[in-house]
C-alpha cells in the first residue's frame, strides 16, 4: 500500500507555536497547547472527524488523553485554517477562561506541572 506524501506547505512554523493556541488538522481534530518548555508541549487532541465549533462551544477535549511531543513534531502534521468567532485563519488564541476549560477537561495539570518541572 503506497503511503500518502505529506503536504509540507500545511505544516506549521515551530517558531509560530504557543500556549493557547488552538488549531484543527485536515483530518478535523481540534488541538489545543498547553503548556511549553524546551522543545517539547503538552496539547489536548480533540477526536478526529469534528464539526466546526460555534462560537458558544465547549471546547472539545472532554476526556481526551494529554499528550506531551516535541513541539518540531507537532508542527509537522497537517493544520487548516477554520473559522472560530467570525474570524478564519489556521491558528485561534483562546483566552484565559477556555484555556482552563481545555486543562480541566483532559485533566492536564500534573502533565503541565511536570513538563514545567523539568
């Protein structure tokens, strides 16, 4: 079975990245970064196949797993832009309140506390 190329022009730029930014691939996950340190971050993957949020959404990592990953390669998946309050683009900020929101729903506080730990 041949393997797909990836598209490197939907990758995104490492340099780019931060806590709080919330991004969606083109196999429809939301993710969501956490935390930062070194090279690495801890984001919350939201299940593939997802509608659009809306502006009045949860966010969408209830029980979601944390993962923590080198943030070259997060980078290195392919994201889309999508519409998120009226605005596309292929990167959101969420503010301080949907940021708690992600932590919480994926239980992420000790995976945080020990990436910033170390």
């Amino acid at each position: 079975m041949k393997k797909n190329k990836k598209n490197k022009n939907l990758w995104l730029k490492e340099s780019e990245i931060a806590v709080g930014d919330l991004y969606f691939t083109t196999a429809n996950q939301y993710r969501a970064v956490l935390a930062m340190k070194g090279g690495f971050l801890i984001y919350a993957p939201s299940l593939e196949g997802m509608e659009p949020l809306r502006s009045d959404s949860k966010m969408p990592f209830d029980n979601s797993p944390v993962k923590k990953c080198q943030i070259a390669t997060f980078a290195q998946k392919e994201y889309q832009p999508f519409e998120w309050h009226g605005v596309a683009s292929i990167k959101h900020q969420l503010n301080n309140a949907q940021l708690a929101e992600a932590i919480a729903q994926c239980n992420a506080k000790a995976a945080i506390e020990a990436l910033l730990a170390e």
